[in-house]
C-alpha cells in the first residue's frame, strides 16, 4: 500500500512539474503572439516558442489554443513583460524575466524569493551590465566536434565552446541566431536545445552554505509561476544541486 502511495505522489509531482512548464510555455507564446503576430513563419520569437513546446510535447491544439487568444480569435488573458534584478547571497547577481498579468502580484512573489534565502532585490539596471544577451544551441557529447565546428562557422556564429563533459555549444548573436539554428539543421545538427538566453560576462564561484542559499534562491524563484526565466552568474559545485 505504501508503495502504491509512493508511486502515485511520484506521479502527481511529476503531473504538476509538467503542468507548471506548460503554464510557462503557454505565457511565452502568448506574448510572442501578441508582439509579432500569430504566423510563426513571420515571427521567429513565436516560432521558438513553439518548437520549443513542441519539444516539450505539448499538444498542438493548446499551442493553437494560446495563438488565438493572443490574437484577439478567442478571449484570453493579457500577460506583459517584467523583469527584476539583484543580488543572491555571496554577491550572485541575478536576472529574473517574468510574463504576468499582475505586477503586484508577481514583484511580491520576486522579493519574498530574494529575502527569504537571504538576498537582496535592487533596481533596475543593478546587474543587468554584467550580462549579454546571445543565442546558445547545445549539443550532447558524442556529436563530432569538428563537423559542428565548421557548420557553425559557415553559417556565422561567433564562437563554439567544448566542455569537459564533451557537450558543445554554437554561440551567436540575437540577430544571428535564427539563421545559425536553420543552418545547422540543414546540415544535419539539429541541436538537442537553443535558446536566446543572457549569460554573464564572468562568473563567481561559492561554496558550502553559502552555495546551498543560493540554490534554493534560483529553485523557488524557477517555481513561480509568472518567471519564465532566471539567469545568474553563480560558479556552483555539482553537490549544491543535491
């Protein structure tokens, strides 16, 4: 019986995590949507969102769904772009992009994430210099390096890193990354992720308690329900995440 009981809370959980990330895709495509139309072909922001719901295996009738409400087709909910900087314990400085439909709402959802493990929320413009804004397509470890490597320099991207766990990276910029990404699988490598993300001109290690507060910082304010996305400049240990 408690197996049976462990089993389907595993399965709730995992109902609910889905449920979120859906909730969170949805937002996305709304907005993108609403900005730039709803034809996908016409409007490369829509049409990530979409791949990258596709690639979550959300049905298309909700991708659909979203499109119509954004454009006006079915009665929706409006959602705007918010974003919040600051800094997480050991001087972490941090980005939060949010889509809500209630400012007061979601600033404090934000603040309460900051103070309750011991960071402070700052003011617009407060850590934004240390990021840049690029388009980032990954690859697993075990797809040849040096095929990548040439594709991604005939279709213009600005660098290609290789980790130590051999996983690879095309690195572009926003403009560019539409055409690298085409590019790319046109030749054949299809990336297993690509996103336009911001990543920090330099990172800052942390350890021990210190590194545990942060952690549950980024956990709790990826769990909110209006941020969409949370980027940092934390160097962690592999154990932090434990």
């Amino acid at each position: 019986m408690g197996r049976l009981m462990a089993i389907e809370g595993r399965k709730n959980a995992q109902a609910a995590k889905r449920g979120a990330v859906f909730t969170k895709l949805v937002r996305e495509i709304s907005v993108a949507a609403r900005m730039g139309g709803g034809d996908p072909a016409g409007n490369p922001r829509l049409r990530l969102a979409v791949d990258r719901a596709l690639a979550q295996s959300m049905p298309k009738d909700n991708i659909e769904r979203a499109i119509k409400k954004a454009t006006g087709e079915l009665e929706g909910v409006s959602y705007e772009e918010v974003r919040y900087e600051g800094y997480a314990p050991g001087g972490i400085a941090v980005i939060v992009e949010c889509l809500t439909d209630n400012r007061v709402r979601t600033v404090a959802d934000v603040r309460h994430a900051f103070s309750k493990f011991g960071g402070n929320l700052g003011m617009e413009g407060s850590v934004a210099f240390m990021f840049k804004k690029m388009g980032v397509l990954a690859y697993a470890a075990g797809v040849d390096e040096d095929r990548i490597t040439e594709a991604a320099i005939d279709a213009g991207a600005d660098d290609i890193k290789t980790y130590d766990d051999g996983q690879i990276e095309v690195i572009t910029s926003p403009e560019a990354f539409e055409s690298v990404k085409k590019a790319m699988e046109a030749a054949g490598l299809a990336p297993v992720e690509a996103n336009i993300t911001m990543r920090a001109d330099n990172d800052v290690a942390v350890e021990g308690e210190t590194a545990q507060q942060v952690v549950k910082m980024l956990d709790k304010l990826e769990d909110l329900d209006d941020v969409q996305h949370v980027h940092h400049n934390a160097d962690l240990p592999a154990d932090a995440w434990v």
